[in-house]
C-alpha cells in the first residue's frame, strides 16, 4: 500500500457520479472505499499529481485540499 501523502482528499460528500474520473488526465481518482466502509472515489496516491483540473468537476465540491486518510482502492 502506498505511503504517499495526497494533496486533495474526496470528502463523503461524494456520489461517485464518476464526472472526476472522467477529467483526470492522470487515472488519479477511482473507486474505492471510505473509512466508514461505503463506496466512493479516493484520489490514488501513486498516480495524482495534485493538478487540481477534476476539482471544478464535481457537482458537490467533494474533492478538496487535504490529505487522503483511506487507502483502499476498490
Ligand atoms: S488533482 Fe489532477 S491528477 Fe489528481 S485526481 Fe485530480 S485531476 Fe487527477
Ligand atoms: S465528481 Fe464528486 S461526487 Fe462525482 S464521483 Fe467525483 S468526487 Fe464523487
């Protein structure tokens, strides 16, 4: 499991609409699983480089500046 620190974190706000995904040119986002143990996307750490360009893509505003806690990719 990657020990790299994130830039952006997806809140539980999320509901993997997938618009995100779509937009990264990187892969950087994807499927995954929250700390409480539902589905929604997390940034990858391996593959984000922080470019900000999925952030104005989601309708809810829950991809924000901060460090991703969960790791677990779906
Ligand atoms: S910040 Fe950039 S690289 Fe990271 S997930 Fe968003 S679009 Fe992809
Ligand atoms: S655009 Fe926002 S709500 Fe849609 S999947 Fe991405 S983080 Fe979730």
């Amino acid at each position: 499991m990657s020990k790299r620190l994130t830039k952006y974190r997806v809140t539980d706000a999320c509901i993997i609409c997938g618009l995100c995904e779509a937009s990264c040119p990187f892969a950087g986002i994807k499927d995954g699983i929250s700390d409480r143990g539902f589905p929604k996307m997390l940034i990858e750490p391996e593959l984000c480089k922080g470019c900000q360009q999925c952030v104005p893509f989601c309708p809810l505003g829950a991809i924000v500046p901060g460090v991703q806690q969960e790791l677990e990719l779906a």
